[in-house]
C-alpha cells in the first residue's frame, strides 16, 4: 500500500498548503521507515485544520494504509546556540 499512502500523504500535504495550515516534510530510513513532519503555522492553523473534513477524510484512508507508530501532537524545540 505504499504508493496509495504516498498519494494521501501528497493530498494532505496539498489541502496544507492550500488552506495556509503550515507544511509538510517526508522522510525515510534507511529500512524503509517514512517520518512525517508537520510545521503548523500557528497553534490556531493546527486546530482549524483537526476540524477541517477534508484533513478528517485522509487521515481516516491513511489509517487503513499504513500502521502509525507514534503521534507526537507538539514537541518544544531546543535551541542549538545556548547562552553566550
């Protein structure tokens, strides 16, 4: 089911990027596994887009065509340059 979940994955990226929610980012291991990441562009845009049926509907195909391992709905960045 790999090429039907990268064409949801592309169609949510898309609704994304229409409607102004953020962006997406995809990678892969080297054994295969994808790593989706997604920059919201506000915390406003993030909840706008959890109610959006467009973002509902490929989220429920997506269910049934790959497994999720792991949702991390926020993560705290961590600043690389430290105090000077």
């Amino acid at each position: 089911m790999e090429a039907a979940s990268l064409a949801t994955l592309r169609e949510l990226t898309a609704i994304v990027t229409a409607k102004g929610y953020g962006r997406d980012m995809l990678y892969r291991d080297r054994e295969a596994h994808y790593v989706f990441l997604r920059y919201w562009k506000s915390e406003e845009a993030r909840q706008a887009a959890l109610e959006d049926p467009d973002m509902q509907r490929c989220w429920a195909r997506l269910g049934n065509e790959i497994q999720i391992v792991r949702v991390y709905e926020t993560l705290t960045e961590i600043p690389l340059d430290g105090p000077k």
